[in-house]
C-alpha cells in the first residue's frame, strides 16, 4: 500500500510519492527526469530534456483556452540530501522513505524534498487534467537548483513562448510571492603549506554536533550555531594552548544550507594535550552558554584518535586558515529598509573541505540589491589579498539576479483575485529575502509577469523538513482557480 494512499490532493500525492521514491539529490537527477519524460511520453505531451537535466513539458490549453496566452510554470526537480546524525540511508537506492505524522508528511531520517517536489507534483497534476481549464502550458523543471541555480541559467529560452509564469518553489500559503532576492557565491582555497607532523604526537578529534543549522535564507536571522564559523573559534584556543597542528577540517554539506556541524583532527605534543583539552573544553562552554537559546542542542567534543595523520598544515598555514575564518562575514549584513522586517543582504559561511591543496570554503551571498552583493563579495575578495601566504577567493557559479516587484503586475492580481474567492480572506503579498532561480526567467524574458504561490513547509535543507498535507489540500484549490481565469 502506498504510504500517501487517502491522502488529499490525492492526484498531487500520487505524483509527490512517485517523486519521493527516485534519486533526486542535486547534480543526481536522472532518475526523476527520466520519470518525467516517461510521463510526457506515456501522454503524447511534448517535452524537451538537456544535458543538465533540465526538462520542459507543454500542453495544449483545454477547450476555450486554445488560443490563450501561454503560462509558464515552473519548479525545480532537485532536493538537498542530507542525512540525520546517526541515520544511515542511501539516497540512490530509492530516494526518500516517507511517513504521515498527522498533518505532516516527513522522510525517515533525512530531507524530505518537498523542497521542490510538491512544486513539481503540482505540475505533473496538472498536466494529467483531463477536467481542469487551463491554457496552454510551459512547464519548466529545472535541475541544480540547489547547487547555484545551474539549471534556470542552463534552460533554453528559446523553447518558451510564454509571457506570464507562476512559480511553485514558495513554502508559505498565507503569501504570494511578489520579488524576491538574488544570490552569488564565493570560493576561499587557503593552501596547507603541508608538513610532517612531528614523532609522537597525540591525535585529537573535535566535533561540532546537534546544531539546528537550515535554511541559509529563511533560516539566517535566526542566529543559528554557524558550526564553520565555531570550528575557527575552537581551533584558535587549542593553538593558543599548545603546539598545535591541524591535519584536516570540515563543516557543512551544501553551501546554501548554515552548517550544522563541523570537524578537526589535530596533531598535538603528548605533554600538552591536557592544556589543549581544557582550552577547548572552556570554550565549548562559553560556546553552549552564548547559543542556549538559538542552538539549544549544540555538542562539542574531543577526543584522542587513532586516525593516521600523515601531513598536518603548517603553522603559518593553519594561523591563516583560522584567522580566514575569523573574518568572513557570516549572517546578517544589512537590514531592508524599503520592505520592513527583511533583511536586505547575508552571507552563509556554508561549506569547508580538505582538498590536496588545503582548506576549501564556499560562502554564499544573498541580496535584493545586487551591488551590495557584489560589495560582500569585493570585501571577501581584498579579504584574500590582504591575507596573501597562499590565501585566493575568487566567484564560482552563477550570478543570479533579483526578481523585482512589479506594482503593475497582472498575474499577481489574478492570483489575488482567486486567493480571495477559494480561501476566503486576502493574501500577504511578499518580497522574499530569498534567492530562487525567477530573476533568470524575469530579466532573460522581455516582459515575463511573475507570481510565486506556496504551500506550507517548514525546516527546509533539514532532516526535520516537513510538509502540511492539508495546506497542499487548500493551496490545490487555488491553483486551480488561478487555471481557470487566465483565459485571457
């Protein structure tokens, strides 16, 4: 039995379960567009599929739309994949494992992806309709959404006749989305200088555990644990305790998600591991006590390893990897002065690895005014220079533009309109603080009038990631009704 069986929008569930069954972890999406195509096939629907994995599906309008004008609508095939510590699971080997827990639907252990895939499942519905009006449709799906947008920037315009678009990838019913931000992400290699480690050292493992972590976007005003940027702290007062050495870092899992953990294994002197145990120790506390109430949960421990250590940075070079941390930007920059209570520019200390050249971290900025984003990302840049001793930041992906408020957007009004008649109260119209991929469409389509509808989700990029089945229930209604009066 299917574990969605009963439950309503029981034709956007069906499509949602199909989904969740398949790999769809970004840069891994193969599995759901071949789903896809599969079903425009099985449908005699036009599709168009590229390289990247990006997919796009057409349907006629239905009786008395045929000659309305075109809807684009658009969702992102792609989920984070993250795993619950402790939780083993195999992303590849069936997607997700889905459970009903009253009114939420979540995943067994890991992400859920309804980040984006409740979008997708809306789109596949629709084009399954035989009774709902509709015009003629352009469905967009893209892939790598999640890793820098690759696929909105990678899908051939030219396929697109449309001029009015509605987005699914929202995670609020309350609000419309009206505009929201753009993004860019910046890439700091500092090199390891690598050495021996010296005979008869002591290997020590810290670990940062537990933190809440989220959303790099919705989720950053919250003052959430970056365990990236505690990392840096912690390595700091081991090295002011002792000869210490550091052999290899990590944090996070995804840029685009504030890490909620992060790990070191360090070289250190027999006789001072002792001194550098109670450094660390006294800071976790300190660490423990400053975030008890954002980041209850947050773990730091050590312990002595066995791992092997065959190199370890040099000392110069882990004094600049820590002082690099130290000095990102990390959070909240600047307050939105023009929309009240958002915040107008972040950046998310996302990812750190030990590569053959040293450390590795990629940030990314978030801004609804793009030169205070390159501003972020010009100070990251004179960051590295200032620094020298093998420190380099340069841009990696794309520069995603904004999606600015239109007042005179029509799209908006009949999303309003219908939002009125089948929820009966009025909508929040919203410019998020988040970046999506609608800048590359409004600004890469000459008079391209976007709205975004959402369904509630909660604790995105998380392995707490849920969705309210009974908001998809109300929002399936509106979605229709939108349909039904863009006949002209």
């Amino acid at each position: 039995m299917r574990v969605l069986e009963g439950i309503e929008p029981r034709e956007v569930m069906h499509f949602f379960e199909e989904l969740s069954g398949r790999h769809r972890c970004s840069r891994h999406e193969k599995q759901a567009t071949d789903y896809v195509a599969d079903f425009a096939q099985s449908r005699g629907l036009e599709h168009h599929r590229d390289d990247l994995q990006n997919i796009i599906v057409k349907k006629p309008g239905t009786p008395g739309y045929e000659a309305a004008p075109t809807v684009i609508l658009h969702g992102h095939l792609d989920m984070v994949c993250k795993i619950d510590e402790g939780f083993t699971h195999d992303f590849a080997a069936g997607g997700v494992t889905l459970k009903v827990d009253g009114d939420r639907i979540r995943a067994e252990g890991t992400t859920l992806g309804a980040d984006n895939g409740l979008g997708i499942s809306y789109m596949l519905a629709l084009l399954d309709s035989k009774d709902i009006p509709h015009p003629p449709l352009e469905c967009v799906m893209t892939a790598m959404e999640e890793m820098g947008k690759v696929g909105g920037d990678g899908v051939d315009l030219k396929l697109l006749s449309g001029k009015r678009m509605i987005d699914f990838n929202w995670i609020d019913e309350k609000q419309l989305l009206a505009g929201c931000s753009g993004d860019v992400s910046c890439r700091i290699d500092v090199d390891a200088d690598w050495t021996a480690p010296g005979p008869d050292r002591v290997a020590l493992a810290l670990d940062i555990r537990g933190g809440l972590g989220g959303h790099c976007e919705f989720d950053i005003h919250f003052e959430r644990a970056n365990a990236i940027v505690l990392l840096g702290r912690l390595l700091r007062a081991a090295m002011k305790a002792g000869d210490v050495a550091v052999a290899r870092v990590s944090g996070g899992v995804q840029n685009n998600v504030i890490p909620a953990e992060a790990a070191a294994v360090l070289s250190v002197r027999p006789d001072e591991v002792e001194a550098v145990e109670r450094a660390v120790s006294a800071l976790a506390a300190d660490l423990k006590a400053e975030f008890r109430s954002a980041d209850p949960g947050l773990r730091i421990e050590t312990k002595r390893t066995e791992a092997p250590v065959e190199r370890v940075f040099s000392a110069r070079a882990a004094r600049t990897l820590v002082r690099t941390i130290a000095l990102l930007p990390d959070g909240v920059q600047t307050q939105n002065l023009e929309v009240p209570g958002n915040w107008e520019t972040s950046n998310n200390i996302g990812l750190m690895i030990t590569t053959g050249r040293g450390a590795e971290i990629t940030s990314t900025i978030t801004s609804a005014v793009t030169s205070r984003k390159h501003a972020v990302l010009d100070q990251m840049m004179q960051l590295a220079e200032m620094a020298g001793e093998g420190v380099t930041a340069k841009q990696i992906g794309l520069d995603a533009p904004e999606f600015p408020w239109n007042p005179k957007s029509r799209m908006l009004e009949v999303a309003k309109d219908s939002y009125k008649r089948v929820m009966g109260r009025s909508p929040d119209v919203l410019v998020s603080v988040c970046s999506l991929e609608l800048g590359m469409f409004t600004q890469r389509i000459d008079g391209l009038d976007t709205v975004g509808i959402g369904t509630n989700l909660y604790d995105l990029h998380s392995p707490k990631e849920s969705m309210d089945h009974t908001s998809a229930a109300r929002v399936w209604p509106l979605i229709k009704d939108v349909m039904r009066n863009l006949d002209r």
